[in-house]
C-alpha cells in the first residue's frame, strides 16, 4: 500500500462491490486489449520518504549552488536578496495547494495577492493595467509581439539584437509559426544602432521591441527609439528589469505601449532556470487585447467589496479558438513571491537594492579595468551588468574561478560571435567590497 | 473583518527590510547615470514592517481553499494530494540556488535529474524522447503543434493547416492551434462520448495537419475506437496529437504511444501531484515518437561519455518555446513523486482514481442526470438538466457545496453538455470523504426541491457571499490607486 492512497484493500473490495464489479480490471473494459500494456512499467522505486530524501540530496550535491559562492552571472538570472519571509508565505498550504480562482468565494486570499500584484506592477512599470502573470519573460515578449501585431493588423516586428538571445529565439518560434515576420536591428556601441533599426521600420511594422538595461547591461537610447513610433505608426515595446525600476525612469515615461519582463530577481531564486514570473503591461486601451487572467474588484450580493477573475472573454477557456492567447496556467506562486517581496522591501527597499547594485557593479566595473587583465567592454551608461574585454580566454578564467569559489561572467561569444573575449559581469546588491576584491585579485592570480 | 489592501497599511517610514550598509565607495548618481534616465516620481510600493507583511499574508491565505483543506473534486484538473516531502526536496540550496547558465560540469545533479526525468515520462507514455521545457499544459500543447507544423514543412507539406478537435476538448486545444496559425475543425462527439467516426473520415483531406485528443475524454470516458482514429488521421498524412490532462486514469495500463499517438503533453501539476499554486506554476513536458525527435526545443539533455550535457546543436529544433529548461522546481517534485510511487505505485494510484469517480458516480446518478451511463476513468460528468428545470443552476449547486466546506466540482465544461459538472475525486480521497460528499451532493438536490432560495442565495459560510462578476467586467477596477489613500 502507498502512503499517499488511503483507501484499504478491504474499503476497495466494498466499493467494487458496490457498482457490480468483480475485479478491478473490469474498470478498464473500455480499453481494447491490444493497446493494454501487459506489463509493469520500467522505472526505479517506490522508496520510502528517507530513502529519497537521501537521493534528492546526493543529487543537489552534485550542483554549484550559490550559496557556497560568490555569484558574478546574471544575463538573465541574478541571485538577489530573497528575504525570509517570502518562503513561509509560500509554503502556506491554503496558497500553494489551491487551484485557479475560478471560485471567487474561497479564493480571495489569492486573488486580493494577485490584484495587489497588479497594482504593484502598474505602479513600477507606469502602465494602466498589468495581468496576473506569464510564464517568463522570454514567453511575455512573444505575447507581447503577438499581442501588438494583432491591434495595428500588421504583420512584422522588429527586435533589436541587444535583446536577451533566449527572448528573441522564444519570440521567433512563437512569430514565425504564427506567420509573423520578426526582424533584428543591429547594435553599436553596445546599445542599438538607430539608422539599421530606422532602415528595417516601414508601414508594414506593427511594434518595435527594445530591452532596457539590454542584454550587455547597458542602457538603450529609449527617447530617441520612441520617436519612431509616431512616423511609423508602431507600438513600444520594452522590456525592463523591475529592480532597476526602483531607480529608473518607468517605461511609460518613456513612451511604451506595452511593458513585460523577467520578475524572478523579485524574491524568486535562480533554481536552474524555473520557475520564473513574466510580467505584463500595458495600456489601458489594449486591456481587450491582453493575454492571460486579470483579476478585479467587484461586490458580493450584500455589497461588500471582493476579487474574481474578470475580463475573461479574451481567454481560451471562453472564447477558444478566438482567444486572446491559449495561456491558462501562469505562475501564480512566483507573482505572490514577487508581491511578498515587494511589499517587504516597500519603496525604500526597492530603491536600495537598485541603488546598492548599481554603485556595486560600477565599483566592480572599476576594479576589474585597474587589473589590467581586461580591456572596457562597451562604455555606455549601465546598470547591475557590464561588459569587459578579457585577454584570458574566457572558458579558462571562468573554470579557475569556480576552483577559487567565485561563479564567473557570462561569454557573450555564445551568442555574439563577434564578442570574442566579452565578459558580461553582473553585481548585485548581494555581493559585498570583498568579494569584488576577491574577484579582482583572482583574476590577476588567474593570468 | 480585515480586508485592507496591503497598500491602506502603509506607514510613510515604515521598513520591512534591513540590507546591509552599501560597502564601496558610492559615487554620486548624476556622474555614472544621465539624469534623462533618472525616476522622479516614486513607485507607490507600501510601506509595512515584517509583522505587518506575515499578518497580512497569513490573513489572505485563510480565505482560500487548498487541497489539504479537503476534498477539491475538480474535474480534469487532477486536484490530488501535494506530498510534503517534495516541498522539501524541491527546496533543497543544491536546486533552488543553481544559476541556469553555470557548465555543464557544475550542473551535473541538475542535468540527471532532467535526463531521467525524460526517461522516465517517455516509459510511461511510451514516446521516444522528452523535452521538459514547457511551463505548463497550453504551452506543451503549443510546443507539441509547433513541432507537428515543423515536421509538415520538413516533409514539403506545408500547406497541412487544418486541425481536428473534438467538441469536448479543453479550450487551450483550439486556442493553442490557433496560436500555430492553424484552422481548427470540430467534430463531434456520438451518443456513447465517442468521436463520430463517420464524421471523422468525412473530413479527410490533403489539408488535414492532425487531430488534438484527450484520451479518456473531457466526458472521462476512454475513447473506445482509438485506434481507427490514429489509423485514420495517419492514412491521411496527419499527425496525432494526445493533451494528456486526464493521463491520471491510465497509468501502468494504456499508454498514448501504444495508442498511435504521435505527439504528448503532460501536465505534471496533474498527473505527477505537483501543486497548483493558485493557478501556477505548472509544467507541461512535451513527447514525441522517433520521427519527431530533431524538432525538440533546444536543448535536449544527453548522456555522453559518462557526462550529462545539454545538446544545442539541433538544426531541425523548433527552437525555444521560453528561457531556459523548463520549471525546474516543479519538475523536481514530480520526479520525487515518480521515485515514491514506484511503477505498482502509479498503477495503484490510476486504479484507484479510476474506482473512486466510479464509486462517486454510481452513488450520484440517482440524484443528478448522468448524460453517458458509461464506466467512467478518473472522472465523469453529470447534468444538472433537471434541477434547471425547476430553477436551480449548477453555479447555485456549486456555490451551496462551499457551505458544506468541499470544493465544487468543474461545472458548465465540457461545452458539449448542458449544465455539466465534472467530477474528478482523484485517488488520494479515502472513502470516507468520497461518501460525505455523495451525501451532500444528495443532500443539495433536496434542498434544491424543499428549499430553492438556500441554493440560489448560497454560499452563506464564505469569506465573501456570491460575487457580482457582470460588475468587474462593466466597470472594470483592476488595481488600487494611489490617489485613494488621501480620501
């Protein structure tokens, strides 16, 4: 008998009894017999809770966790500070065992968290409404492209190059099978090259996306890219790290039209790579077009104010093949995580852990050049992430790193063939004057 | 009650944080950022302290219902039991703090897990190889139809755009073709709950992509010609797609591989108990059958020279469906799952979901319409057409059954069936609560003839009383404003 199944042999008896079957296998009368499997599946177990225990453990053994080190790579998964109390809301039973709010009545403990959690990111981002999450932020910019070529009726968008390479080979899949044609202007100088991204823009152009801080960290020309929409009749679409927005100019100020992005770095850990939480933005006026649950407030019947999911029209289980986007499941948990967070760090909070990963990656930036093991990188304005040139060769520097403790920068030669020798460094809030001294020292050691 | 938004706590100066003192050398912000760039206006984030924060939370967590609150019969949602201890393993540093694009070399635990994970969701699918990227059921299925589009164009037959559907598939199948650009056909489902085979063959032509499947169906029946409609749908040229939600029913018994099955999703959060989260995150591993394996997303994790690695060089790919490899955490707990329950063990557990809901079945047709009398699988689905006869709504039944403390079933789905509720008890619900509900649910169509209004005016125990949804919708208010704090 398995732990996890109550029912006794006795219990299983009755109630075959009690519909008219004399075995179990009669359950299953509907199945031709050619198809049954006839024998045990082939897989390992069952173990008991300790001897699994032991397993998972030897397993997560056998991985670098960031705990032992100190971490320098981001490139789209940072290790910020995930304050403690963020796992004990999540590991709340009512909140992680519950499914979709579609019962309003006992599920306003979710759905005031993602209502708040709309507000958090409308006030961040600077858009009027904000859906209670996508699956990351790659997927968030494929909806978001998607989503703008359906209200302009074009069918081409242009993404700058400096865009996370994940997001843009997610963004492609998505466009071109839906028949959608994405286009990359080229960058310069580390951020993107107005004339190329001015000579790929026609009438045909239903949205332009842009990263900021990019993918090198640096800053984008956002205005001067924002003046293009009115000429050519485009939508906005940026793409922002929510930890610089405790510092930085929203993306409404700076003419977006849509806004997603990557909230993992909001008390979300690394964890190989998921669960992660995409954001999403937008103007008020496309809320008929967006993707995904959103959650508003309404009254019960005796006029006492509560949550549901509304606006469900535009979703799949509504409007099926018509809808919006077939997304049904998000990641709610990550959205409360990212709620808890901020709500815990507040407006002070935010601003510090944006101030302090700034001044440490610039401080970082610094000590690095002083080495003279690296050349700059590109030079324009950053923020938590830059580049430097290395002359160690980078599979080299980064192995003998690990060896000291230390989780190197990321190669941008993966993805940028012309990056030979690019080293894309992150410093967040995390890592203290130590540490960055510790890196700068090894480096010289290393060569 | 409490029901203050977190933002109406707020204490101008209030902290809920402590980071250290910033220990380098701070330059002045102007000098390293230009001001063009620089917000002025502060986000309205609260302002609350760390008792503040667990109070509030703790507060908005009792108004909901979980799993482990009781029983949660949502039909095709799987809403079995979330074992604790893959909580805890899921949560273990070597997992949670591992950076996705550390080498292959540092990730090994990672990667093994990941591999065998593959191994282990193809052996009981019976599929060739699986990529674990996709973050949930729709976006398996979005994978599944890209590689199905891609094989098509590989093979010169790029002009295959036309996908069957059954009149009772779940709403992201169609939403999901579209997404492919595809054009969706319906067929519909004959007087036993099967596909209409005669339809079916009507529909043939040069232009048929394949057919999306849940096999059993929405109706929780098991497809019982399932093999003429693999063998149709292949004769044509088309491709056969299974959405595995209610997989729950057979596993260790039927496979959809073994059933002609060219493509698979999974939904872990189902099938493999990983919890829903309040409506994520999930995960949806996408399989496929030998002619279908270079159009995997990247990367495939592979097992080469006693070393795991992840394998981008795949020209074929459809490339990613989102970054990274999936929702790892998730993942990890399925995989702690699979490990616990062994191959008797899942085989147990579909044997017993499968005799649960026709336990629940048997004693509810008595009260309710049971529009296909049928033996069910994991799940079966009941009319309410009576009690709408005399004024009662499966939304009032719904709502009533709250009062009683159990979730209601999934109701008005499938589409196909009016006033439909689909029950799914799962295998981790003993008998006593499967026959405490059989007796509140009969206890409910009384009421509904003694005692109308009790139903109509229901739920009475909630936190909050029936919501006014046509009202959130007419006059939308889809977050807190600042400027409300002043009133």
């Amino acid at each position: 008998m398995n732990r996890y199944i109550s029912n006794t042999e006795e219990q299983r008896e009755r109630m075959l009894k009690e519909i008219g079957f004399d075995s179990p296998d009669m359950l299953f009368k509907d199945i031709p017999e050619d198809i049954r499997l006839n024998r045990s599946l082939m897989l390992p177990g069952p173990l008991t809770e300790m001897e699994l225990s032991c397993h998972m453990k030897r397993l997560a053994g056998k991985n670098i966790e960031s705990g032992g080190y100190s971490c320098f790579l981001g490139a789209g998964a940072y290790d910020h500070y995930i304050p403690s109390v963020i796992a004990h809301i999540l590991n709340r039973s009512e909140f992680y065992t519950s499914y979709t709010p579609y019962q309003p009545e006992i599920s306003q403990g979710t759905l005031q968290a993602i209502f708040e959690f709309q507000t958090m990111i409308c006030e961040l981002t600077g858009m009027d409404v904000a859906n209670a999450s996508v699956y990351d932020g790659a997927t968030a910019m494929a909806e978001a492209a998607n989503m703008a070529c359906k209200i302009t009726r074009k069918e081409k968008v242009v993404v700058m190059r400096t865009v996370n390479p994940q997001y843009r080979k997610t963004l492609k899949a998505y466009a071109g099978f839906k028949g959608y044609e994405i286009l990359e202007a080229d960058y310069q100088e580390g951020t993107t090259n107005l004339s190329d991204l001015e000579s790929l823009l026609s009438a045909e152009t239903a949205a332009v996306i842009v990263q900021n801080p990019n993918f090198f960290g640096s800053l984008e020309e956002v205005a001067k890219i924002a003046d293009l929409k009115a000429k050519y009749q485009v939508l906005l679409i940026i793409c922002v790290d929510p930890v610089s927005l405790g510092l930085f100019k929203t993306p409404e100020e700076q003419g977006a039209d849509i806004v997603v992005g990557e909230g993992q770095a909001l008390g979300n850990p690394m964890s190989f790579g998921g669960p992660y939480l995409g954001f999403f933005a937008a103007k008020d006026k496309y809320l008929r077009q967006m993707p995904g649950r959103i959650v508003g407030q309404t009254v019960d019947r005796n006029g006492e104010p509560g949550f549901t999911l509304t606006m469900q029209t535009r979703e799949q289980h509504i409007r099926r093949e018509k809808a919006a986007s077939n997304i049904c499941s998000n990641q709610a948990l990550n959205a409360l995580a990212a709620t808890v967070y901020l709500t815990l760090m507040g407006k002070q909070g935010l601003r510090e852990a944006a101030y302090q990963s700034l001044q440490k990656a610039h401080y970082g930036y610094n000590k690095l050049i002083e080495t003279d093991c690296f050349r700059p990188g590109f030079t324009k304005p950053f923020f938590k992430e830059f580049t430097v040139r290395s002359e160690i060769p980078l599979d080299r520097l980064n192995h003998d790193l690990l060896k000291e403790g230390i989780i190197g920068g990321y190669a941008l030669e993966k993805d940028y063939p012309e990056l030979k020798g690019f080293w894309l460094v992150a410093v967040t809030e995390k890592r203290t004057k130590g540490e960055i001294d510790e890196l700068a020292e090894k480096v010289v050691e290393i060569r | 009650m409490n029901r203050k938004l977190i933002f109406e706590k707020s204490i101008k100066g209030r902290k809920g944080y402590a980071l250290p003192e910033c220990d380098v050398p701070a330059q002045a912000i102007e000098d390293i950022i230009p001001k063009e760039y620089i917000r002025i206006e502060e986000p309205e984030l609260p302002e609350v302290g760390e008792v503040d924060t667990v109070r509030h939370f703790t507060l908005l967590s009792g108004l909901n219902y979980g799993v482990d609150n009781g029983l949660y019969p949502l039909g095709s949602c799987t809403m079995k039991y979330n074992p604790k201890i893959n909580e805890d393993v899921s949560r273990l540093d070597g997992f949670t703090g591992v950076h996705p694009d550390l080498p292959d070399s540092a990730v090994q635990g990672c990667l093994e897990l990941l591999y065998k994970m593959d191994l282990f969701l193809s052996e009981i699918t019976g599929m060739e190889r699986i990529s674990l990227q996709p973050a949930a059921g729709a976006h398996g299925e979005l994978a599944g139809l890209m590689m199905m589009k891609a094989f098509h164009q590989y093979h010169g037959e790029g002009h295959r755009n036309k996908i069957i559907v059954p009149d009772s598939a779940h709403g992201t199948n169609p939403a999901s073709a579209a997404m492919v650009g595809y054009e969706v056909i319906e067929v519909k489902t004959d007087s036993r709950g099967n596909v209409d085979l005669s339809e079916l063959k009507k529909m043939m032509s040069g232009g048929i992509a394949g057919i999306m499947l849940t096999n059993p169906s929405t109706l929780g029946l098991f497809e019982e010609n399932i093999c003429e409609i693999t063998d149709i749908i292949h004769k044509a040229g088309g491709l056969v797609y299974y959405d595995g939600a209610n997989l729950n029913a057979i596993m260790g018994i039927t496979r959809p591989g073994d059933m002609g099955f060219d493509i698979v999703h999974l939904n872990l959060h189902k099938t493999f108990s990983t919890p829903h989260g309040g409506g994520g995150p999930g995960s949806g591993p996408v399989g496929v059958k030998k002619d279908l394996v270079p159009f995997l997303p990247v990367p495939l994790i592979q097992y080469k020279d006693g070393q795991y690695i992840r394998d981008y060089d795949r020209p074929l790919s459809i490339g990613r469906v989102r970054s990274y490899f999936g929702n790892f955490s998730v993942i990890v707990k399925a995989y702690a799952y699979i490990l616990t329950m062994g191959a008797e063990g899942l085989r147990h557990a579909s044997e017993t979901a499968v005799l649960n809901a026709n336990y629940l079945m048997h004693k509810l047709k008595k009260n309710y319409e049971l529009p296909y009398d049928r033996t069910c699988m994991h799940e079966f689905v009941l009319s309410g057409r009576h009690q709408k006869d005399i004024g009662i709504t499966v939304l009032d039944i719904a709502k009533r059954m709250m009062d009683y403390g159990i979730h209601p079933p999934t109701v008005y789905f499938p589409l196909k069936v009016k006033e439909a509720m689909m029950f799914e008890p799962t295998e981790t619900e003993s008998l006593e609560t499967i026959d405490e509900a059989a007796e509140i649910l009969m206890r409910i169509a009384a009421e509904a003839e003694e005692n109308p209004e009790l139903l109509k005016e229901a739920p009475h125990r909630t936190p909050v009383a029936r919501l006014d949804e046509v009202r959130a919708v007419r006059e939308p208010v889809l977050k807190w404003h600042a400027k409300n704090k002043e009133k």
